[in-house]
C-alpha cells in the first residue's frame, strides 16, 4: 500500500476489522491533515475496498482465510478488474509451514476459479514482503516471475507496478504457471524459518 501511494495512487485497504493496531497505525501514518497521501489513503471493508478499486485489487491474505476474504468482498466487485494475487498455499497446521495445494493445483488457479471474471495475475509471492518495493540485492536486480491468462493485465502489472517498484519481469505464461511459482516461494519461507533472516 505505501509503495502505490508513493506512486501516486489512490489505495484503499481493505480489512475484517478497523481497529487492528497495523491498520490504525497505517491510517495514522498517512492520515496528516492537508498532506496529499491523506487524499489517497482510507481504509474499509473488503467489499468497499474491491469496489473503490476501479483498475486493480491486491489480494494479500493469509492462505486460510483466503476464500472468506474473496466472499465477503464479493467477487461481483472484481469483475473486469485486475487481481494481483500474492498469496501462497501455506498449512501451519503441523508447526513449519508446508504446501496446502500444488502439483495439480494451485492458489493462483483457486482464485481465478473463486474470481471467474476477473484478471488473476500472480505476483510478488516469491518473496518476502520487505522486498517488494525496490528492492536491493548484492547480485543485482531481482527477476519477477509472473503468470496469468490475461495478456493485458499482465502487461499493465509490470509496467504500472513491477517496474516502477524497480523490479525486472518474466511472465511464464498461463496462471496454471502459479504451480510453479508457489514451491518456488518455499525456499525463501523455508529459510526464513530457519535462519529468521528473509
């Protein structure tokens, strides 16, 4: 959410309850009175959050509540829209996480099927959240790996978000590709809970 306001978009964050410490502390951080974030910046119900959002929505949920998340948004409101789906299929149910789905399914492939009209673009799962906006590391630039059925949506993803936040993109076709890129998440998961460093 920052980075897109950094960007200059208008953001609404979409959340179960408003008063969570996180989202107060968000709201405070970019809620200064005549400051042009503070134009850009509001918070509201997942169904209000996937309304006020014309071109694009950014589902980031945990992979459990994932499906709630998408029904009390109402996958009405996401319809012709852009869904930039982060997640990965994470089961914590036997300690250190593990994947819930894959080989023959995936995230990605669950939401486009919980979203059938809109344009599922899978992103920004493969790594952790402190990286996503410009990142920097020792070897160089990173690579974003994308997937999606939608040429369009994709090619709007990298060039109005992925660039701008400095990253370079590879698309690796269809969203059956979120096969892929969710194992592929698990390196930098496992590690981090194994070495608490992302």
């Amino acid at each position: 959410a920052d980075g897109l306001l950094n960007l200059g978009h208008q953001v609404t964050l979409g959340t179960r309850d408003t008063s969570k410490k996180e989202v107060v502390e968000w709201t405070d951080k970019h809620g200064k009175e005549g400051d042009k974030e503070s134009e850009n910046a509001s918070i509201g119900s997942f169904a209000e959050a996937a309304s006020f959002g014309e071109d694009l929505i950014i589902l980031c949920t945990s992979w459990t509540g994932t499906s709630s998340a998408i029904k009390m948004a109402d996958p009405s409101n996401m319809t012709d829209k852009i869904v930039i789906d982060t997640t990965n299929p994470l089961d914590f149910s036997q300690g250190l996480p593990r994947m819930a789905v894959g080989v023959t399914d995936s995230a990605g492939e669950i939401i486009q099927r919980l979203l059938p009209g809109a344009k599922v673009v899978k992103a920004f799962n493969i790594v952790g959240n402190p990286h996503m906006i410009h990142p920097d590391f020792p070897s160089g630039p990173p690579t974003m790996f994308i997937c999606g059925n939608d040429e369009q949506a994709k090619k709007m993803v990298t060039e109005s978000i992925l660039t701008p936040f400095g990253w370079e993109t590879i698309d690796i076709g269809g969203i059956e590709g979120a096969r892929l890129l969710e194992p592929l998440a698990m390196l930098w998961i496992t590690h981090y809970f194994r070495t608490g460093t992302g």
